[in-house]
C-alpha cells in the first residue's frame, strides 16, 4: 500500500459522487485497473522521473509520481496538464 502525500488529492474538486470512490480507490492501489493509470511521457522527461495519470472523470486528470512507497500529487486539471 501506497502513502499519498502533497495536497489533498481530490479535494475541492467538483465531480458528483464519482469522487469518493476513485479517493478510495487510488489510497487502496493507485494502479486499480479502474483508474486508467498511464505514463506521461512528456512530464516523465522534463521532471527526470516517471509520471503517471489517473482519470478522475471526463477529461479531467490527476498526475503523481512515486517516491518509494509514498504516491505525491502534482497537477489536477484537464488534457492540458500535459503540456507542462
């Protein structure tokens, strides 16, 4: 099991009841099938490490990296996070 750090993953983020289940999802495992868990290769290049994305609803994503054991968020927001 992961330990997530950094901001609140979800919060303040307005997506109806879908929400609390992918929270509880990505604590339990943050590469739940249900996720969608992808590399992001161009953040992966320009931070020097693996980066990943989860879908959290429509086209808004949440991206993280692992640093061991413990999961920390970076950016929330829409296919343009992905521009860095």
């Amino acid at each position: 099991m992961s330990t997530v750090s950094g901001r609140s993953f979800f919060s303040g983020i307005e997506c109806g009841d879908v929400t609390p289940l992918l929270w509880t999802l990505f604590k339990d495992d943050p590469f739940d099938p249900r996720l969608r868990t992808h590399k992001i290769r161009r953040l992966s290049a320009q931070y020097g490490r693996t980066i990943y994305a989860v879908e959290i609803e429509g086209d808004l994503r949440s991206t993280f990296y692992l640093d061991g054991e413990t999961v920390v968020s970076l950016i929330i927001g829409t296919h343009d996070i992905y521009r860095g």
